[in-house]
C-alpha cells in the first residue's frame, strides 16, 4: 500500500471540504488507483475526524440499484461511514453552506442491537440482530466536481456521504415485508419518486448482509448500537436552497428536511 498515495488523496478531498469547491477526480490524477487504495483512503479521511472529535454512528451502503451499478460499470455496492456531525434532525433545516452539490435519497435504515461480523452473514442474521428499522433521507454529496465520479472516486469520498435524516416510528423488521414496503418521495410537495424495499439489492436486509461480509475484508465488524442506511429506493434528486424534501414509508411513517436559502 502507497501510504503517500493515500495521504496525498486524503487531503486532496480535505482541501474540498474545507474550501467548500469541487476538486478533480482521484481516477484522473491516478487512473490505476485500486479499489482497495480508495477504501484507505475513506478510512484516512474517517480517522482524521475521529481524532478531531467526531464519533463514527454507523454505516450507509450505496450503488445498491442495478441502474447507478450500470452507470459506474460495477457489479456490487460501496459503503461510506456515517459521522454524529452528519445528523440532521428530522424536519430540521440543513444550511446550504455545508453542502456543495447535494442530492437527496430516501431509505430504510436499521438499527443493530448486536454486532454482525462477516465473512458468513445472511439476511436473516440480519433481521435477528437489528432492533428496528426506521424511515431515512441521506443527503449525499460529492468533493467531486461536477458528480464526475467512478467507483474510486465515490469509494475514497466516502461513498459521496454528507448528512443524513431519522424519522418515523421504530418497527421491528420481522413485522414487515421489507421487500415489498412501498415509497413515495416528495419535493416541495410535489410526488418525484416511488420505490419499494426490493429497489435495494431485492431487499434491505441483503444489503446490510452485504455490507457486513465486506467489512470483514477490512477487519471490520458492524456493531451494536450503529445506524445502517441499507440504500436508496429510487433515484436520488438534486435539491436547491430553499428546497423541502420527505418521504412517507409504508408501516414505518415520514421524514423530512429542507434546505437553508
């Protein structure tokens, strides 16, 4: 592993972050970077904060539709950490200013009561160890400019995280058919999107599966206590200052958010 490399790439993203502008992308400064050069990079990226302060609260999976699979030419999802400084409270206003080039998700996520440690992890595991699952938006966000991404860069960008939404009301996932829960996605009240559990990978709960047999590679196990974003239900949608975004899940209730102007 090239840990100048990695450095190198780490505060390239930073210098986004902290500048508030879109850089170039890391596969066009090194169109060999790997897959795995890009996980360490990401997990460079969480460290730092970590010693600043921040608290890792969990997971988000993403590349989980066979469409935005298609469009990266990849066969499988990504994953990204979730930071307690992404947390927007559900109806809550997020200012502009912390964002660059924000689109808007909805999903389901899952909370662990217990850990899940891979190589070996199925869906029911799945559904045995999480507490609940509840209604989400994910605010997802690139230090790439103009979305130009490839798996790489979204991978070592932490899989385009930027902040993310709970609501609803806790349900147990044996009381639902997650596959076929239903979704309907609104901006500025108007209807733009609807989904089903089975949009992510056929269903929630594969995802988190998934996402638990690829931590393993890394030596990484998902813990109790953790938040899981299992993976948008439909496409994401770009928001503007001023937007309002919420999506109304079947047995699980809403969640909203707008946007400073």
């Amino acid at each position: 592993m090239d840990i100048e490399k990695i450095t190198r790439f780490a505060d390239h993203l930073a210098a986004a972050s902290r500048e508030g502008v879109g850089v170039a992308p890391l596969t066009l400064l090194d169109p060999q970077i790997s897959e795995i050069e890009a996980y360490h990079v990401q997990l460079k990226t969480i460290e730092r904060k970590v010693k600043e302060g921040a608290r890792i609260t969990g997971k988000k999976i993403g590349l989980t539709s066979r469409a935005m699979q298609t469009l990266l030419g990849v066969e499988q999802p990504d994953y990204g950490h979730l930071l307690d400084d992404m947390i927007v409270e559900n109806n809550g206003e997020l200012p502009f200013e912390h964002v660059l080039q924000p689109k808007v998700e909805a999903e389901i996520a899952f909370l662990l009561k217990r850990d899940l440690e891979g190589p070996h992890v199925t869906i029911y595991d799945v559904l045995m160890a999480t507490e609940y699952v509840v209604p989400a938006l994910e605010i997802v966000d690139s230090r790439i400019a103009n979305w130009q991404i490839k798996l790489e860069d979204t991978i070592a960008d932490n899989a385009s995280s930027g902040f993310y939404v709970l609501g609803g009301h806790p349900v147990k996932p044996q009381d639902l058919d997650l596959p076929l829960v239903g979704m309907a996605f609104y901006k500025n009240q108007e209807l733009v999107n609807t989904g089903v559990g089975a949009a992510a990978l056929g269903n929630p709960a594969s995802c988190v599966a998934w996402l638990a047999n690829k931590l393993h590679e890394l030596g990484i196990t998902l813990k109790a206590g953790e938040i899981i974003l299992s993976g948008a239900l439909s496409a994401a949608v770009e928001a503007k200052p001023g937007d309002v975004f919420h999506t109304r899940i079947a047995g699980l209730g809403s969640v909203g958010v707008r946007f400073g102007k």
